[in-house]
C-alpha cells in the first residue's frame, strides 16, 4: 500500500521544507508499527526543487484476520483463502488512512513547532496513490473520485486500471490510479485523505463506533459541511450505519446555522430541553438473551430434565439450564478448548459444590461423528450452530444428533438471512460472523428442517425469535424437533456422498461476504 506526497520549491523557499512539515527528516528512513503493520517514511527524492515523501504500508493479512476483521472484500465464506489473499496489502483503505494519521499525526493537525509559518501557507502539492478502489458503475469509478476530490480544488486525474492489460477485452477492474495537483495547507490535504480513502473504499477494516461522528466532524471541519457530496461521503465514513450517519448531518447543520446567526451550537440546539433520566426509554432486550430465553421456554414446554446443549461455545446457556431448578443434568459439547476454558471459568466450575458439579458436565467432541456420550438425553440444543458447518459436512451432524443420539426434543435456532437488511452496521451482502459457512432464508431453512424430520422419525414445528418484521421476518428462525418413533428408523443410516449431494441440493447457501456479528450480545 503506497502513496506519496510531493512540492516543488527554489533555492530561496526550499522543498525540502515538507519534512519540517511532516516532522520527517528528509535524509532518514524511518519505520513504525501500527495495529495492522509496519509503515515506511522515506524521500526518494528530496531536493531544494522538488521533495517527495513516500508511505509505504506493509499490511498483515494474517494478523488482521486474527485480530476478527478479514472482512470486507475478500471475505466469502465459500472462499476461506480470500481472508488471507485479497487487495488488502495493496489497494489504499482505511488501513492506509489510519497509518496516515499515526504517523502524520502533527502535520495533519497543522502543528509545526520549529517553523510554524509553514503550516499556515499553501503549498504546491501533488499527491498520488497507485491504487485505490473505486467501485466501477454509475456511483463508482474515476467519476466518483473526481465528484470527492475536485470541489476541493484538487485537479485529479483518475486512470482506471484494466484487470489484465494483455486482455483488453476483460474491461477495467474496479482501481484507478490517481494523481491529484493543488495548492492547499498540507494539514487540509491529509484531512481530506484520511476520510476520502475509506469513503472510496467502502470497507472499513474496524468496528465503527460512535465517535466515530464526532472524529469525521473534526477532521472534516472547514470543508466537509460545504462539500457537495456530504451525505455520500457522511453514510460511507460511517459504514453506512444510517444512525450514525443522521446524526452527523444534524450537527453539521447545527453548526452551520450557528455561523450563519453568529451564534453557539448550544443556543440553536435548545427548542426540545433534555429528558429525565428516568423518562428515558429502556434499552431492548439483546438479541442473544432473546434466543437463549426463546429455547428456555421450549425445553420448559418439554419438561426435559437431561439437557446436551451441543456447541455450548463459552457456556451462556449452560449457566442459563443451571439455574432451572427442574435441569438435573446439563451436558456441554464444543469442539474449542478455549471456548470449553472461558466456559469453565465463567461457570466457576472450580468454586461448585460437589452436588452442584454432579449437574453439569463440559467435554470436547466435534458433532459431524457419532459419540456415545450424547446418547440418553431427553433434549439436544443446537442453538446458532448449524450456520458453522460446512455444507457438505452437515449430513453427518445430522445423523449424529438425529439419528444416533436421538433425544426426545431437539432445538436448533440459525440466523433468518432475510433480515440482515434490517442490521445497519451490516454491509449488504455480509454474512454476520466471520465463521458463518452459509445463513439460510426462511424457506430454506424450513425445507432443511422438514427433510431432516422426515429423515429419522421426528416432528417439526417453528417459531420466530426477536422481532418478527413483516416482510422479511424474524433476526432469529428456531425448530423445534419432537422425536416419533422410540427406535431407528430403518431409512436413519451413515450419511454417505450421496447424502452431502441432496442436501445441497436441498438448500441454496447465501454464499457472501463476512463481517463481525451485528446482533446485540454477540455469538453464544
């Protein structure tokens, strides 16, 4: 990842004056680390005619899937590889933008102790990235870089670049690479970076919180409220979390009548006075806690007294099934030591009496193979797990649970993809955790449940988990399983090949983009 920033001077007014500028001497090469990679400062050219500074950004793609955001571009779950080869090390982001502003964090706010006349003027610049995404289409492309860049007063030249210059005929990918030639204070041109890039990515690589409003206002302040592409640039910046986004645009508009009445924000901003406290509305009920409490109730409705809750990830159902005085056993399965750890420690096995550790057991198993110990149970719970197998793996955590453990009730909950539209932090077209193989719409999902049902002698019924929207349903779809037959059924064998074929066939994937869970609470 790679830009540079160049000025042009005389003998009497120097170029090389853009290290004072930058706090980077000109005759040094210096490297810094910053939270996704190393960054490189150094002048390939530096002198009294003409310096230029060049960034250089060494991305981690490793460390920056570990750190759970190797999303964006790149991050299908059809494609477990795109997490660690993708335009991430190259293309310039908001991982650039970020390196921009840590390693020119003084310039970019206009401070330059030893010459600080320098800071005040504008300077001949010329600023180029080699490549920078820019969504090709009628919202996209050079075009859009020039509608960002020019009413800054920037002369830009946006040249796309063809995905294979041997092969015309394939078109331009969605890179261009700019050149942009003004004169600005260099402090306004690295403002302008650092909230253009992402907004010509449109692919955060962090979690966007909400000061992240009160960071676009600041470094945006003195031309982004004038700005003829304002909301564009608003709702990318802000990840398209349109709360966020709204309330950005009424500040901006607050400020903007306080200038023009020569008046505070505060005095604008007083026609509806502050809520008590306690009229302040409740906040909602976790997504998370919603589900837990959704299974809760079927199991109740069962009276199952012998729970396996298979996935028990870091133990919030386990803990929840301990607190039913009616549950004398509880069984926890995941294939994660680390989650079985977390869930120990957070259970407080160790501080358990003797009676009360009689109830609850944690073990390691993987549920695509048959394990004797989950035999006996009167209920299995499968809740958000399902989503985590591989398709072609699912017939035999089918078999596994249905047709070899066979208890009485089997709860399984999965995400209703259809209402990812309504998440606001959630891209269109992600997935809404990284490890999700597939997330099935409700249809699909009824479909699966049905010929499972079928398939080893239980009855199905299903219910909505969270809100249940009226046109693309409920965040949560849930099954509940109730076993026929006190026996196998002949037709319940060994999944084979043949098997992982139908049940592909059966259901379609929604084959997409990752990115980090949006429902509140997170993953069980």
């Amino acid at each position: 990842m790679f830009l540079t920033i160049s000025t042009s001077g005389s003998s009497e007014r120097p170029a090389t004056d853009l290290g004072f500028l930058l706090h980077k001497h000109p005759g040094k090469a210096q490297s810094f680390a910053t939270s996704h990679g190393l960054a490189h400062v150094f002048y390939p050219e530096a002198t009294d005619e003409r310096c230029t500074a060049a960034l250089l950004l060494e991305v981690d793609p490793i460390g920056l899937v570990r750190r759970g955001r190797g999303k964006g571009r790149g991050g299908s779950p059809d494609f477990a590889l795109a997490q660690y080869v993708n335009d991430r090390p190259y293309a310039a982001s908001s991982l650039l933008a970020v390196a921009l502003s840590s390693v020119f964090r003084s310039a970019m706010r206009g401070r330059c102790d030893l010459r600080p006349e320098l800071a005040a003027e504008p300077l001949p610049l010329r600023i180029a990235v080699p490549a920078l995404p820019a969504k090709a289409g009628q919202a996209g492309g050079p075009d859009l870089v020039r509608r960002l860049f020019e009413p800054l007063g920037w002369q830009v030249e946006a040249e796309p670049v063809p995905l294979d210059p041997q092969f015309p005929d394939w078109g331009d990918s969605h890179y261009v690479r700019l050149e942009l030639n003004g004169t600005l204070r260099l402090a306004d041109a690295l403002s302008q970076l650092y909230v253009l890039l992402p907004v010509l990515d449109d692919a955060k690589h962090y979690w966007v919180s909400p000061d992240e409003v009160d960071k676009l206002l600041r470094v945006g302040e003195g031309w982004l409220a004038e700005h003829p592409e304002l909301a564009l640039i608003t709702r990318r910046y802000l990840a398209r979390r349109w709360s966020l986004a709204r309330s950005a645009m009424e500040r901006l508009e607050l400020a903007r009548l306080a200038e023009a009445d020569d008046r505070e924000v505060e005095e604008i901003d007083n026609a509806v006075p502050e809520e008590p406290a306690e009229e302040a509305e409740p906040k909602p009920t976790p997504l998370a806690v919603q589900r837990r409490e959704a299974v809760l109730e079927v199991l109740r409705s069962t009276g199952a007294t012998r729970v396996v809750d298979l996935g028990c990830g870091e133990g919030s159902l386990v803990g929840a099934l301990l607190q039913e005085s009616r549950v004398t056993e509880v069984l926890g399965v995941d294939v994660s030591s680390r989650a079985l750890g977390i869930a120990a420690r957070r259970l407080r096995l160790d501080r358990m009496t003797e009676r009360q550790a009689q109830r609850v057991r944690l073990v390691q198993g993987a549920l695509t193979y048959t394990d004797p110990r989950l035999a006996g149970y009167d209920a299995a719970v499968l809740s958000e797990v399902i989503e985590h197998v591989d398709l072609p793996r699912l017939p035999a955590l089918e078999y596994s649970v249905f047709g070899a453990a066979r208890p009485a009730t089997v709860v399984v909950t999965t995400p209703n993809v259809e209402y990812n539209v309504r998440w606001e932090s959630l891209p269109a077209g992600h997935v809404r955790h990284a490890d999700h193989r597939f997330e099935w719409d409700r249809a699909q999902f009824r479909a699966w449940a049905g010929s499972v049902a079928d398939s080893y002698g239980y009855t199905v019924d299903f219910a909505a988990v969270g809100p249940d929207d009226p046109e693309v349903g409920p965040p949560t779809q849930l099954a509940h399983f109730t076993r026929t037959e006190a026996a196998d059924p002949a037709h319940a064998t060994t999944p084979t090949g043949n098997d992982a074929e139908a049940t592909r066939d059966a259901v379609t994937t929604n084959g997409t983009e990752t990115t980090d869970t949006t429902e509140e609470g997170g993953h069980r």
